[in-house]
C-alpha cells in the first residue's frame, strides 16, 4: 500500500534516527524505532533506513533490540549485504550471559532469510542445542529447522537429526515438542520424523507436561505409530483417554482422531468414542466464539454421515438462534435435516418451517431444500408443509418449493398426486431460472394430470421472446414436446409456434439446434418421438443410495481435524482438483490428507445431476494405443464379458469408427466392408485408469454381432457401465441403417 | 504450521502483521484477504478461505477485528481457532482491551508477544505466566483507570447500586501494570456468567432452554497463592444426583480448567487452584431443558391485521417473572416487521420506555424491568402495499420477537459462589488482596415466536 508522501515519511524517519541527540536519549529514540515498525507493518517501504536500524541493534535496552531484530528479520531477503553487517552483532549477542538476549539473538539471526547467512549460523545453532537454558534449546532446534530450508535441497546431516532424535528426552516439554517439529521439516523427503515404539511411549508418559498446544500437536505426530499388538494398542488408548475429557477443543479433537484411526479395526470402540467425544462437541456447537461454532459443526457433519442417529437426542441443540450469522444458521439446517428420526421428526419439521419464512432469502430456500430432504423419509409431512408455503405466493418461496418438488416426484413417485395438485398457480409468482425450469419440467412430464398444464406453457411460449435464460427455453422444448405426446390437441399450435421461434428466430445455437432436432424427430413419426421422450430412465433409488449411504467412519477418519470439513463438498473439490494439476507445496503429506481422495471427486460428480440420464462412469480419451500393444495386453487378459446383440446388414467401418470415436473408444484394427468374418478391435479408458479392449465379431448372416471385453483390472461396476455404452453405441448405429 | 499473522481493522487496515516462514507471499496477503472476506457469497462461510497453492486463511472476529492466519492445509482447525482466540485473550489481558486503539498504541507490545508465541510458525507457549518473564514493553493504556472518575457502571454495563461493586472497568486493564503503580495490585475478580438461549413457540410453548455458564477468574496477584472457591453447597451435576433437600441447583455438564484440584469438590463443593495472572476460565457448564425457576421473561402478543386498511396492529405485553427483588436491564425487544411499514404510533405503559422503527424493525426499549412487574405496548402500523395473503394469517415478515437483556446478581441456575478465601504465602507488608465477585445472567439469544 505505498501511498502519497511515504517517501517523506521516510526521509524523516531517517533524519530522526540519525539525531544524535535522539539517539542519547533512550525513550525517544526507541519512539522512532516504533514509529518505523508502525510503518512497515501499514505496508509503507522503509528498508531504505536499513543502515541506521543496524546501528541502532548495538544497545543494551532488550526492547528495542526487539524491534531492530522485527525490523531486520522483515527486509533481510531486500538488503542481504547490510544485513550481513548486523551479524557480528547478533553473534556476539549469542553469547550474552542473559539467556533471553542469547535466545532473541538467535531466533532473530535464524529468521534473517537471505542467501548465505548458513555459515554464520550453523555454530551458533549448534552451541544453542546444548545451552543450560531450555529458552535457547527451545530457539536453536528450530533454528535447525529454519537452516535446513534455507539451504533449500542440501544433504540431510545426520549428526544433526542424531542430535535432535536425543534432545527428544530433553527436560523441557516445548523442546521436545520443537525436536518433532523441526525433525518433520527435515526429514520432509523421507516422510517425517519416524515415530518408532521408544519414542512413541517416550512421548505418551511426557503428555502430562505438555500444554494444550503441545498435546494437540504430539497427538497428530502419534498417527504416525502402528502398535504392534492389541494389547499395546489398548494400553495407549487407555493413557491417552483423559485427553478426550480435556477442556480445550484442540486436544479433544486431536484425541478423537488419534482414537478413530488407531482402532480402525474395531468399529465398536470407534463408536464409544464417538459417544464420548459428543458432550465436548455439543459443547463447541454453542461455543461463544463463532468460528468454533462452526468448525464443530462442520465435523458434526461428518460423524453424522456415518452414524446418523448420533446426535438425534440433542436435536434442540442444533436449532437457530436469531442472532447468529448466517453460515452457521446454514450448517445447522444441514445437520438438523440429517438428524431427523421418528422422535423428532414433528419438532424439527415445525422448527425448519419457521425458517421458511425468514427474512434472509438464503436461509428460506436452505430450510425449504432441507425439507426436501426429509421428505425422501417422512413425504407426506413435508409435502404437506410445502405446500402450505405456496399460500405466501413469496418468489423465492415458491421457487425452492418447486424445485424440490422436481427432486421428489423423481426419488419419491408416491407423492406425485399431491404435487400435481399443488403446482396450479405456481408460474405467477416464480421468477428465477432454476425455478422456472423445475415447474416446466414437472408439467412437461406430469402434464396430463394437472389440468391447466398446456395453458401455463402457452404462457411461457407467448413470452418465449422476452425470456432471457437459455436454459428456461431449452426445458420448455422438451416439456412441452413430452406434453404432446399425451395431450396432443391442446399442443400442437403452440409447439408448431415454439418450434418455428426456435429455429427461424432464436441466436442460440443450442436452442436452435435443440428445436431442430425435435422438429426432424417429428418428421420421423409419433413412435420415434416417443421413444427418445419417453426412454426408461435410470432408476430413481440409486441416486437416493449415493447421496445418503451410510459411508464408514474410517472413510473420513483421516480428514478429521484437518480443514477439508470446514470446506463444502464442491469448494473442496475445486481446491483439491487445483492441487492435482500443480505440484503439491512444502507441507508434509505424512498424514495425507490432502492428496485429492477418489471417493470425493466420483461422489461429487454423482451428485450433479439425479436428473441426468446417464450415470458418473465417464470414458476419457486415452493415449493411443499402438496395434502391437492391443495385441500384447488382449493376448494377456482374460475375456471378462461376452454378449450377443442383434445386428442387421453389412457393417460400415467408417460410421462405426466417428460413432465410436464420439463416447472415446479408440478403433484399433478394423476389417474393410464385406469382407467375412467381419471383425473389429477397440480401446478405451476411463477415468481411474481402467483399459477396457473389445473385439467384434459380425456373424456370417450379419444378423448378429458377437462382442467380448477385457479388462485391465477387475472393476464389475465399471465393466457394466462399459458394456452399456458399448450397447448404445451399437444400438444407434443398427437403428439408424434399419 | 502458521505462515503469516495479521490483524486487521474492520475497515481492513492491518494493524499488525507478521510473516513467519516467508512462504506465502507478502505483506499483501492483507489486502487479499479483505478482498476475499468482504466480496464472498452470502451462502458461503467466510472462516475458512483459500489463499494460493494449498495455503488457506482461517480467521476469527473479535469486537470488530479480523485476527487472520495464512496456514498451510494439514493443519487442525481446531488449533488455529483455539489459538487466535487464546491470543485475543492474551492481547487484551496485556494490553488491557482489545481495540484499534490500543493495538496501535502498544504495537511493540503486542510484536513482542507474538514473537514468544510463535517462532516459526510453532506455537511455543501462551501462558500469561510465562510470557511474562520475556515481555519488556510496557502497556500504554488508552485511559488511565482511575477509580473515582469512573461512573457507577457495573459489570457489562450493569448498573449498581452497592457501593462495593467494583466498576466495570476494573478487571479492564493490563494484567502487567506499570511497577510502580501497586496501588491495585492485589485484586481477584471472579465472575459467574451465564448466557441464556431460550426458544419460545408461537402457542407459548418453550421449545428450548439452553443455560452455557462459565465462571471466570481475573486475577491480578502477582504470586501464586492459592485459593478456594466454595460453589453452593446443592450444586449437582447430571439428572440423577441429588443434594441435599430441596430442589437443589442442577447442571448437566460441567468442565473444569487443568489446574483445579478436585479433591474438596465431591464432599464440599469447593475449588482448590492456584491462580495465574491473567483471565481464567475455571469452570464451564451447560443446563438444558429444565430450570429450576421461571424464565425470566414471557411475552403475550397479540396481533391484529386489518386488511383493508393496510393497518397492522401489535399489543405486546411483557411479563417479568424474576424475584421482586431481582431486576433486569437494557432489555430491548427487537420485533421484524413486514416490507414497508410507513408508520408507527404507540401507547407505551410507563414513560421511560421507547419505541422506534428502524430497518424493518421494530425496537422497544426498557431500560429497567423489576422482578414481578408487567409491562405492556400497543403499536400501530401502517403497512401500505402488501400484496393481501388470502389467509387471515399475520403478513410475512412478522416476528419472531427477539430480547436482549441483562439480570445482575441473578443466575439462572441458581449457582452461587459461597466464598473466595485467598491463602497468600507470607508477603509481608501486602494489605490482604480484594475480592469482587460478581454473579450475571444475560440473553444469548432469547426468541418468542409470533
């Protein structure tokens, strides 16, 4: 932030520290030194006074040593040939008989980050290891730490680590802390300090000494141990079981963590922990301070996902409170709408409806959502509820009810009745494009029992003109295409209208593109339509699965107490995606938590769409493969599939090919047309690395065509899904010659 | 690992500011994250933020101030956040409140802290006991306290009429004053708090009580003597355990700090610790659902809503029902209205009280409400332009009624603090030290739906 007239401030400052009359009277001249720091940490450049900062470092009075030191370590990387110049200072320092001055000195010299200043701190450092006072140990073994990444890829010296390894025993506990931490920065390369079964015991009877932050870390440097038996494993689960009962959050989660990953094998403790750990979090949950409040409830998520009924007692606990910021209000309707059990369900219900009404537009369609999701279990309370909120006639209301009505006639196709009768009405008072979207659909495909349906898009197709989401026209095509399959009289003028906008007048090529396909679709006959419109869609309970499937609590054990809860699903995802395609950064990747999990990112993409047709199994374009490489990995796998599919006269390679070709299934050998027997061989990938090789076989009579699978790694899941687009594929091309 | 630390002000100008490992950026990063902070999405929470390349913010806000620190992602939350607010504490306790003004007076103070807090990023200690030994600044103090010139404002606020209650800004100074003054050394103040949260439905029904309590020790004796704490004596924990005759004072889960010795808590309810400089939270507690006395307030509203006219008509009567001899303070009642309310007219039942409109709400003052009384206000509104509901229900955006208050000397569990005996080790010369105790209940959140 350099502003206007800092060059003045700083030609000043330097007249001022240059006064020898300032500089002899003591209070004044630290007050100029206090006015620099100011300076500095407002984001104006003062480096220019380096020079007489490093005069200044020569004095006895501790403070403003301090803050010369603050200054120095600050603009050091700008100025290394005069910081070089406050070394000799700072050496002699090292040596003070004051403990504190040896330690400031020290740190401050280990914290100048400049090129070359290694070899004036390396004997120092090493002296400060073996200093009576802790104050200096406690300095120097991270100043091994901050040396070695100056140094940048340099040799690990091995007499060093020896010498932090035995400072592990040292007396005092930050020491012995600083010894794991800094031992971990150097020896990031080979995976962080080694936790072997002395020191892992070394450091279970130290706990008692440690401070909260101190336990906390020790905790996470434990997740490093593998007992070696049972025995061991219970012993240090019984040593490490005050921690739970610790009054700070820090530890408490720490030990929760440690807990769940050491006992992996046995769910049941997994579990006792968790009930124990629930006072402490409810306790964090209605923390004053917010930020607590929500970090506890972002992990309340997480167990809930895998043992539901875990906080459903305490359901009280989870409601707003008016004054709350908004985020947490959010997170609590989340956990309020995943706690819901036969008990509760009344009271909860009641509580989310008073959100619905709430003046923060967010919140209203956050409650009207969660309800959404309750009523996959208890449908006909919600919708029931749901549709008392449509009285209100409030936009953002009635356009979250909608669309969540979408979301349920799908997953729960008992209570499209009671949907039908409530969505008359609606399109007067939906605005957005998500809403406007959900009502359309519902009564493109519920249209013939809801009476007025072909009105309502007539609405909308007489103002088709002036809408402005592309995606409102886009859904309103296929409604009302759907519509006249069922209830043709009423529709054919206006889909003739649509149609005729779509083409002749609308600019988005989509659209257009849509409305021209339909219109050819059209031409091939009502059957035609019918099938496309009217496909078999994937079945509704598999998205129910995904989304709410119980998930083991050791498939986020290892995410607990790290920052990936904090963030929501999809912001993670976009972080960790970020991750993958740059190198990872200096942090250890000893607990690895965050290396991008698969599970994450297949979840999310299920998640996208339960509309979607077509599932999460994607095939990517893979590098080619060449012909002797297919013949070598066909030649070593077994046939994992076999299947006839009914096929109808002579094949063409080059349709077959640019079909293929669209879904990313290589060809890699095909035989010409007409020749006997017809044979062809295909590659492809998908996205976990998975190589599917298929070899067709056209039968004599080219009634039917005989195709068998390979596959690099046994995957039944993705094999199907394989199959599936295989099938499609050749489905299209057989339906388009016929 | 912490990699920078910052505070800012609420208007984003960086107070302080320190870069620890110099691995993510410079002295900008200030500037970006109040970019980020203030341009996020409404449904977006603001406590954790990506910065660059695997580093991330995590931020707390105390009293207006962004403390920010950029760490790297395996870190603990749990850490960070217990940290900036451990060090929100440890500025205030040093250089007597935490603010603006006092941070930009004792900006070496509180760089001096820093640097024994953390060294690399590593949290090294924050005791206020042990810092103390390396801390050289002195506090600047924004205003000097002086005991006579100080207004008879209690505790938050609270007014008093004891002339032994120490004033509020008492306990609001530096833990580390100046060596010459000793006059107001040997202080203890300890203070029973309790936040309410309560949830009243619209049928009268109470949907939920929530008491977080805590009692809080601010200490300003320099040595360590110890002291014990007499809580009363049917104070149980849990549904089943019972005390003595009588309902008993009853709490569903109570915490204590790692230095208090138990050994007197079972048989005579009495805390053993030594106390350190410096605030301490000594024991934490929560009780649900059942309060052995009434809520300290109900309200009766009644609503009436004439369509035609656009008149909205509100009559609130509010029912004190602490002690005769117990107060409540500062109570404001916060009502939201519909979109659009022009006027108001009121009829308020006692003349120290006040009414406004003000962003859609509705606020209603009483500075003082006695224990037993009743008070009531009849507001009239005109709410032109609603679009009419066709039900006879009230228009949205009405409710739910919020109130804020302050009960001094009232705890809503009933726990009291028996006695506060200090045993100083022999400082001769040392007048023996004062002790303040002092007992509140304030709302968190205390909401009757309409």
């Amino acid at each position: 932030m350099p502003y206007l007239g800092s060059e003045d401030i700083v030609k000043e400052l330097k007249k001022a520290l240059c006064n020898p009359h300032i500089q002899a009277d003591r209070p004044r001249y630290r007050n100029v030194i206090q006015k620099v720091i100011r300076h500095m940490t407002q984001g104006v450049d003062v480096s220019s006074v380096f020079m007489e900062m490093v005069k200044a470092s020569a004095t006895v009075d501790i403070v403003q040593k301090k803050l010369v030191y603050l200054y120095m370590c600050t603009y050091a990387p700008l100025k290394p040939d005069l910081a070089l110049l406050a070394i000799n200072t700072l050496c002699k320092d090292c040596s003070d008989p004051n403990p504190m001055v040896r330690g400031l000195a020290l740190r401050s010299m280990c914290s100048l980050r400049m090129p070359g200043v290694q070899e004036y701190i390396q004997q120092p450092i090493l002296n400060g290891l073996r200093d009576k006072a802790s104050y200096v140990r406690r300095v120097a073994v991270l100043g091994c730490a901050k040396m070695y990444n100056l140094h940048g890829d340099s040799e690990v010296d091995g007499a060093l680590v020896n010498e932090l390894y035995s400072l592990l025993r040292d007396q005092d506990p930050i020491v012995v802390v600083n010894c794991l931490r800094a031992l971990e920065e150097i020896l990031k390369q080979e995976g962080g300090v080694v936790i072997n079964k002395p020191i892992a015991h070394h450091l279970l009877n130290r706990m008692p000494d440690l401070d909260q932050w101190g336990q906390a870390e020790v905790l996470g440097f434990l997740l490093r141990y593998q007992p070696r038996s049972e025995e061991e494993l219970f012993a240090i689960l019984n040593l490490l079981d005050s921690s739970l009962q610790s009054s700070s959050p820090a530890v408490v989660m720490a030990a929760t963590k440690l807990f769940l990953i050491l006992a992996k094998e046995f769910p049941h403790v997994q579990t006792d922990v968790l009930v124990r750990v629930k006072g402490p979090l409810l306790a964090a949950c209605s923390s004053e301070s917010r930020e607590l409040c929500f970090a506890a409830l972002c992990h309340v998520r997480r167990i809930l996902r895998s043992l539901p009924g875990h906080f459903s007692s305490h359901y009280k606990k989870f409601f707003c409170s008016y004054s709350e910021p908004h985020y947490i209000k959010l997170q609590k309707v989340e956990v309020l709408c995943e706690l819901v059990n036969d008990e509760n369900v009344q009271q909860v219900l009641e509580e989310l409806r008073d959100y619905c009404t709430d003046v923060s537009a967010d919140l209203a369609q956050a409650a009207i959502f969660a309800i959404g999701g309750i009523a996959r279990t208890y449908t006909d309370q919600c919708v029931q509820i749901l549709t008392e909120l449509l009285v209100l006639r409030q936009e953002h209301i009635t356009s979250a009810v909608v669309q969540t009505f979408r979301n349920l006639v799908w997953l729960c196709p008992q209570c499209t009745e009671a949907i039908c009768q409530a969505l008359p009405g609606c399109e007067e008072s939906i605005q957005d494009s998500e809403g406007k979207q959900a009502l359309i659909w519902l009564l493109g495909v519920h249209g013939e029992t809801i009476p007025n349906a072909p009105y309502v898009l007539e609405d909308f197709v007489e103002n088709v003109k002036a809408e402005t989401f592309p995606g409102v026209k886009m859904e309103l095509l296929t409604a009302l295409l759907r519509l006249f399959l069922s209830r043709p009289a009423e529709c054919q003028d206006m889909l003739g209208r649509l149609l005729y906008y779509c083409i002749e007048e609308e600019k988005d090529m989509a659209i257009r593109d849509r409305g021209l396909f339909y219109y050819r679709l059209l031409l091939t006959g009502i059957d035609e339509v019918k099938q496309i419109l009217c496909s078999p869609k994937s079945d509704p309970s598999l998205g129910l699965l995904e989304d709410q499937a119980e998930r083991p609590v050791n498939s986020w054990a290892s995410e607990f107490n790290t920052l990936v809860p904090m963030y929501s699903k999809a912001c993670w995802a976009a972080i960790s995606s970020l991750q993958v395609s740059e190198p990872r950064g200096p942090e250890p990747s000893g607990t690895g938590v965050l290396s991008p999990s698969g599970s994450l990112i297949s979840e999310n993409k299920a998640e996208l769409q339960p509309l979607s047709d077509s599932g999460s199994f994607l095939l990517v374009p893979n590098g080619q493969l060449t012909a002797e490489q297919f013949e070598k990995t066909w030649l070593s796998l077994e046939v994992a599939h076999q299947e006839v599919l009914p096929w109808q006269g002579v094949a063409h390679p080059d349709t077959i090919q640019t079909a293929l070709q669209m879904v990313n299934i290589q060809t890699i050998a095909l035989s010409k047309a007409g020749v006997q027997p017809w044979k062809a061989y295909l590659s492809a990938q998908d996205g976990s690395g998975c190589v599917f090789l298929t070899e067709l076989l056209l039968d004599p009579e080219h009634l039917q065509v005989r195709l068998s699978v390979k596959q690099s790694h046994v995957k039944a899941e993705a094999l199907n899904s394989f199959i599936s687009v295989l099938k499609t594929v050749i489905g299209t091309i057989v339906d388009i010659k016929s | 690992m912490i990699s920078q630390l910052f505070i800012l002000s609420s208007k984003g100008d960086p107070l302080i500011y320190k870069d620890f490992r110099g691995d993510c950026g410079g002295s900008d990063v200030a500037e970006i994250f109040y970019r980020k902070v203030t341009e996020l999405p409404g449904d977006q929470p603001p406590v954790v933020m990506v910065h660059h390349k695997g580093h991330h913010f995590v931020h707390i806000r105390h009293f207006g101030l962004y403390l920010v620190v950029t760490t790297s992602g395996g870190v603990s939350p749990f850490i960070v956040l217990e940290l900036l607010s451990r060090l929100a504490t440890l500025l205030s306790d040093y250089c007597g409140s935490l603010s603006e003004k006092t941070l930009s007076l004792n900006v070496a103070l509180v760089y001096e802290l820093l640097d024994e807090v953390l060294d690399y990023g590593y949290i090294q200690t924050t005791s206020t006991e042990m810092l103390r030994n390396f801390i050289q600044t002195e506090a600047v103090v924004s205003k000097p306290f002086n005991l006579f010139e100080l207004s008879s404002v209690g505790l938050f606020g609270a007014e008093t009429q004891q002339s032994k209650v120490a004033p509020s800004s008492a306990a609001s100074r530096p833990v580390l004053t100046g060596r010459s003054d000793q006059s107001h050394k040997n202080e203890v103040f300890l203070d029973v708090v309790e936040r309410l949260s309560v949830l009243i439905g619209s049928n009268g029904s109470l949907l939920k009580v929530d008491v977080q309590g805590e009692i809080r020790l601010k200490s300003f004796l320099p040595s360590c003597s110890e002291m014990r704490l007499g809580l009363t004596e049917e104070f149980c924990v849990g549904k089943s355990e019972l005390r003595g005759y009588g309902p008993g004072v009853r709490v569903d889960e109570v915490s204590f700090h790692g230095s208090v010795r138990l050994d007197e808590f079972e048989s005579h309810r009495i805390l053993r610790l030594q106390p350190p400089q410096g605030e301490l939270t000594i024991m934490r507690y929560q009780l649900s659902d059942d309060l052995p006395s009434p809520l300290p307030f109900r309200l009766f509203p009644s609503v009436q809503w004439d369509r035609g006219s656009g008149r909205l008509q509100v009559y609130l009567k509010l029912r004190c029902d602490l002690p005769p001899k117990s107060q409540a303070l500062h109570v404001k009642l916060h009502l939201p209205l519909p979109r659009g309310v022009a006027s108001l007219s009121q009829d308020l039942s006692s003349p120290e009280q006040k009414a406004e409109l003000g962003e859609g709400v509705l606020r209603w003052d009483l500075p003082r409400v006695q224990g037993g009384s009743q008070l009531c206000g009849l507001f009239q509104m005109d709410v032109p332009g609603l679009p009419d509901p066709p039900s006879p229900a009230p228009p949205l955006g009405l409710g739910p009624a919020s109130l804020s208050f302050e009960l001094p000397r009232y705890t809503c569990s009933g726990l009291q603090v028996r006695f506060l005996r200090l045993t100083a080790p022999g400082t001769p010369g040392n007048t023996s030290p004062h002790t303040w105790v002092r007992h509140l209940s304030h709302s968190d959140t205390y909401v009757i739906r309409i």
